[in-house]
C-alpha cells in the first residue's frame, strides 16, 4: 500500500502479535486492536476497506480506520451492556431492515441480469423524442487545461497548434495528477464555468486554441471542440449517455413488474380489503392510539 514504511508496518505487526494473545481473533491472522472480547484482526481490517480505495491507503489512513472500529466496538459494547439492543422497537427496526436488505439483494441479482440497451435503441429514442431536446441556452464543447504561470500557457498553447493532442498535452503537464479525461469539459452554458473563460470560449470559433486566460486561479488554455445554440437540438453525443441510463431504468421497471407477477403466482395470496373500510379502521387506530397514552 501507499505511503507505509518499513518501521510503521514492521511496528504494526509486533502490536499484532501482542495482540493474539488476548484478543480471540476470529481468523489466523495477526491481530491489530482489541476492545473487550472482540479483536480487529489483519485480514478483517483489510476485508473493511473498499477495494477502490485500498491502493490508495497510507498508514495514517490505516490508524484512523483502526481509530474508527475502537470507537464503534466501545460504544457498542456499552450499549449492549446497557441492554439497549434488547429494545422492541430496535428489533421491529432490525428486521425491517433486514427484509429491505435481502430484498435489494433479489432484485440486484434479478433486475441487473442480462439487461443492455444496444446503440440502435439509445438513437431510435433520440430520433423519436427530438423535440425533448431542445437546447433552452447556447452551449459549448471545450478542452481546457490550467497552468501556473502565462509562460507555462504560452508553451502549452504552442504544442497545441503544433498538433500535439490535447489529452497528451494536459496528461504530460500535470505529471499524471489529473484524472482522465479531465481536461475535456464536455458540454456546457456560460453559467457553468467562471466569467473570465465564458467571455473567450463563447466568442471562439470550432477547433480554435484560445491565448492564455488570467483568472483567480491562474492561466487557462481553451480548445472549442463544438458550439450549439439554443433552440437547436442537442447532439446525439451530448445526450446519449443520459438516454441508456433512462432507457436501462425503464428495462428494470418492466423487468421488475414480470417479476413479482411471476413470483405471485408461486405463492397462495389472501385479501380481506374490508377491514380497511374507513369507520372500522377509525376504530383501529383510536384503539391504539389509547393504549400508546
């Protein structure tokens, strides 16, 4: 992992070994922490952090997960000791909990299986549907880049227009600490980027590579990729994202209604609607609205 030296982690390990001799770990591995009878092993610490961020860990990181799980353990050890998960209500909430768990898990399983939307069905919607996306303000596509200094823009504008592509370009100035694809801004109107660069990029012609832009936050480099205008219909591109996710929705829902049709007819299902008529389920609630005084 990233960020933990060879002293914190060899450290880490010798309190792990104390540890297994009084904190009935429930694996094998090294024991990290131990709060009363229940003890924070090496391979449980690792299971609790997110794969996606376990590259990204350092060993403060780690010491602050630990932290975390000490607190947890301590207030909830007290609060059992206080008999406080015994409650009625807790437990009608747990087991309303747990069927709303293990029914997200079915219909995970269930609804996400075999469900694509195919390049054909996003641009049939869009043609059918054209009038939905009606641009209601001037939009633009630009690749956009910050720098430091007017020089730094200077150069970086240079390779530009030498051909350089702008991903690579933005990519080797920053050292790989941009994200990708960062520097393509994709679609956007004047009010969603600072005014120093909407006065320039809605003035630009496609394709065009602005001068340096001065702003608060340095030097900006402009690349208009696209331009439309309200009123106009937007681009395929712009939208097709949004149109397979609402397409994807719509396949679930449909799914979903197939599904519990299908699992009804599994089961022996019994009605009895007239106990909900309006004056016997008055009755109902006065009753046990008496008996909560």
């Amino acid at each position: 992992m990233k960020g933990i030296n060879l002293a914190w982690f060899v450290s880490l390990l010798l309190l792990a070994l104390l540890g297994t001799k009084c904190g009935r770990p429930k694996d094998a591995s090294p024991v990290i922490a131990v709060v009363g009878e229940e003890a924070l092993t090496l391979n449980e610490l690792i299971d609790k952090i997110p794969n996606h961020i376990r590259s990204d860990m350092t060993s403060v990181n780690l010491r602050e997960f630990v932290l975390s799980w000490i607190n947890d353990q301590v207030l909830y050890q007290e609060a059992v000791a206080r008999e406080i998960d015994r409650d009625e209500t807790l437990r009608k909430e747990f087991e309303n909990l747990k069927r709303e768990l293990v029914i997200s898990k079915l219909l995970e399983q269930t609804l996400n299986k075999d469900i694509a939307v195919a390049e054909e069905e996003i641009k049939a919607y869009y043609d059918a549907n054209r009038e939905g996306f009606i641009l209601s303000d001037d939009v633009v596509h630009a690749h956009h880049v910050l720098l430091g200094s007017q020089k730094e823009a200077n150069e970086v504008r240079k390779r530009l227009r030498a051909g350089e592509p702008f991903g690579t370009v933005a990519q080797d100035i920053t050292q790989d600490s941009l994200e990708a694809d960062a520097w393509d801004l994709g679609y956007f109107s004047r009010n969603d980027v600072i005014e120093e660069i909407a006065k320039v990029v809605f003035k630009m012609s496609v394709k065009s590579i602005s001068y340096p832009i001065k702003s608060d936050f340095g030097y900006h480099i402009v690349q208009l990729v696209d331009k439309q205008k309200k009123g106009e219909v937007e681009s395929f591109d712009t939208v097709k994202d949004e149109i397979k996710q609402k397409l994807l929705t719509r396949k679930r829902q449909d799914k979903y209604q197939r599904f519990v049709l299908q699992m009804k007819s599994k089961f022996k299902i019994q009605t009895n609607f007239l106990l909900l008529d309006s004056s016997i389920l008055d009755s109902l609630l006065y009753k046990v609205d008496r008996a909560a005084l």
